[in-house]
C-alpha cells in the first residue's frame, strides 16, 4: 500500500512527537490489555529477576513488534535503525532479538563488508543507498555509514580531507532521507572497558563466538581513547535534530535488548493490525499413490 505526501508527513510529525527526550530505562511493564504506546511514562525503574521476568517480558515485546511491521506494511513506512557502538556491546544480540519475530521479507539486516576497490572510488554513501528500505520496509543497519567517523578515522582507513567531507556531508544526507519520508533512529551501544574485556575473554574461550573477534576488534582495545574521541566527535557533528543519536547503556545485555526494543516501539504510534483468527479447512484426503519411499534421499536420522 503506496503513501501519499501528506500521510508521510503526518507519520513523520508523528514519530518526532512521540520519541520527545525520553531516554527509557527499563521502564514500567503495563498489562498486556494495556497499549504499549499509551505507557509514555515510567513509573519506575524494573529490577531483572526481581520485578520483571526477561524472558516474559521479551515475548511480550516481541509480539508488539510483530505489530509494529504489520503496522509499518500497511501504511507503506520505511524504517531505517541504525546500530553503532563499542565492539562488544551487544549490537548483534540486540538485532537477533528484534529480528527473531519478523517476517524477513519485511525486516532485514544489512552489514556490509569492507569496500571494495571499486567501491572506494565512488560516492562513499553510494554502497549503502541501495540498501534503504522501500515502502513497507524496515532496515537495520549493523553497522553503517558511520564507519568513516569510527575505524576509518582511527585505524587511518581514510584521508584527513575524507573526514572531513564525512562530518560535512553525513547530516546533509541523513536530513534528505528524513525530508524524503524515511523515519531513521540511530543507537549507539556504550560499555564500560572492564566490561569489553570480561567478553572478550568469554569469546576467547567460547569456540562458537571466538568468530566474532577480528583483528580489528583486538587493536580497539589498545586504542581506547582514540575511538572515545572518534565518538565524541562524530556525535559532535551529526547528533542532529532531524536524527538524534539515542545513547544505550550496555554494561547488561538484556536491560539493553530491553531498552532498545521499548524504545523503538515508541518511535512510530502505531496500531494493532492483528488479523482475526481463522478457521483452517478441511486437509485434502483424495486419494493418491505416492511413489515409493525407497526412491527418496533421506537425512540419516542420528538423533531420535
């Protein structure tokens, strides 16, 4: 369903009014007949295991979530989540919980590799463009065009001049997305460092995460604070009104997850498109001759 120019406006004027200030803590858990939107206030601040169950409280989200991208579908919004942060902050996990419910056909991750040699030629927010989301589409960006403003600049992937152009360019950009109707939130995960490291170490010892330690990841943790000034920076520059960054304290992992997704629920006021329950029909029991079972490969079955 296609979006004229008033009804992008109306969302948009919508969605600025609904993010405010607020920065949710993990906030008050209303019943589940309660709107989640309608609880704009927190009443106080939930203690994991002792005022609130994650794992309840995760599905509940989740469900809301699942109403968020129908809501998203049907009035032909585009959505773009932008994830920033610390190596080890948590960004995955928090996309993994977003995404476990959706319909990927709806909601998709993007995370691109290093450019190429030829992509380093162009426009340097031309690789990304291609990604952004068309009507009824949402789009988390695990990691993004913020790369210039982080590593590059760190690490010395990027020219001064580069840079620069970056811290120029990169509001101009992101104010042109939102004129054209794209609503855009942009996380940025904070940990501590003694925290980074009690998960570096775990991902050293675990075999099925020692994956996600790069090279890259190992040479942050000797460059502390220069990334810290990278950040300060970049936020110095492109934390713009039309696309605030929204700070998340990620020292716990499931507080964060929390957080994040309560708060992008608060970004469009959206409404429960649930379709009403429905009768299945009668399975087909014709009958016919299947071919022998012999004729197919099977999976050997080794756990029964």
């Amino acid at each position: 369903m296609g979006k004229t120019a008033e009804d992008t406006k109306s969302v948009v004027r919508d969605a600025k009014s609904a993010l405010g200030n607020d920065m949710y803590t993990l906030g008050a858990a209303v019943s589940d007949q309660q709107p989640l939107l309608k609880d704009r206030t927190i009443a106080k601040t939930l203690r994991l295991g002792t005022d609130c169950d994650y794992e309840k409280e995760l599905r509940r989200l989740q469900v809301e979530l699942v109403k968020f991208q129908e809501w998203v579908r049907h009035k032909g919004l585009q959505v773009v989540v932008i994830f920033e942060g610390r190596d080890g902050a948590g960004k995955g996990g928090t996309i993994k919980r977003i995404t476990d419910p959706l319909n990927p056909r709806i909601c998709r991750v993007v995370a691109l590799p290093a450019p190429t040699e030829r992509e380093k030629t162009q426009w340097y927010f031309q690789r990304y463009a291609p990604h952004l989301p068309a009507a009824g589409e949402i789009v988390l960006f695990d990691r993004s065009w913020y790369n210039r403003a982080g590593v590059e600049r760190v690490m010395g992937f990027c020219t001064d001049a580069e840079y620069l152009e970056f811290l120029r360019s990169c509001p101009e950009f992101e104010r042109m997305l939102v004129r054209s109707g794209t609503i855009l939130v942009k996380y940025w995960f904070s940990v501590r460092d003694e925290e980074q490291e009690r998960r570096f170490q775990e991902r050293l010892k675990n075999p099925t995460k020692r994956w996600k330690l790069s090279p890259m990841d190992l040479e942050s943790r000797s460059r502390w604070v220069e990334y810290s000034r990278a950040k300060d920076e970049m936020f110095a520059h492109t934390d713009i009104k039309q696309a605030p960054w929204y700070v998340v304290n990620a020292d716990d992992k499931k507080c964060a997850r929390l957080n994040v997704i309560r708060h992008l629920l608060g970004v469009v006021p959206y409404e429960d498109l649930t379709p009403p329950s429905i009768k299945l029909p009668p399975l087909d029991r014709r009958k016919y001759t299947r071919p022998p079972l012999s004729d197919q490969n099977f999976v050997p079955e080794y756990y029964k």
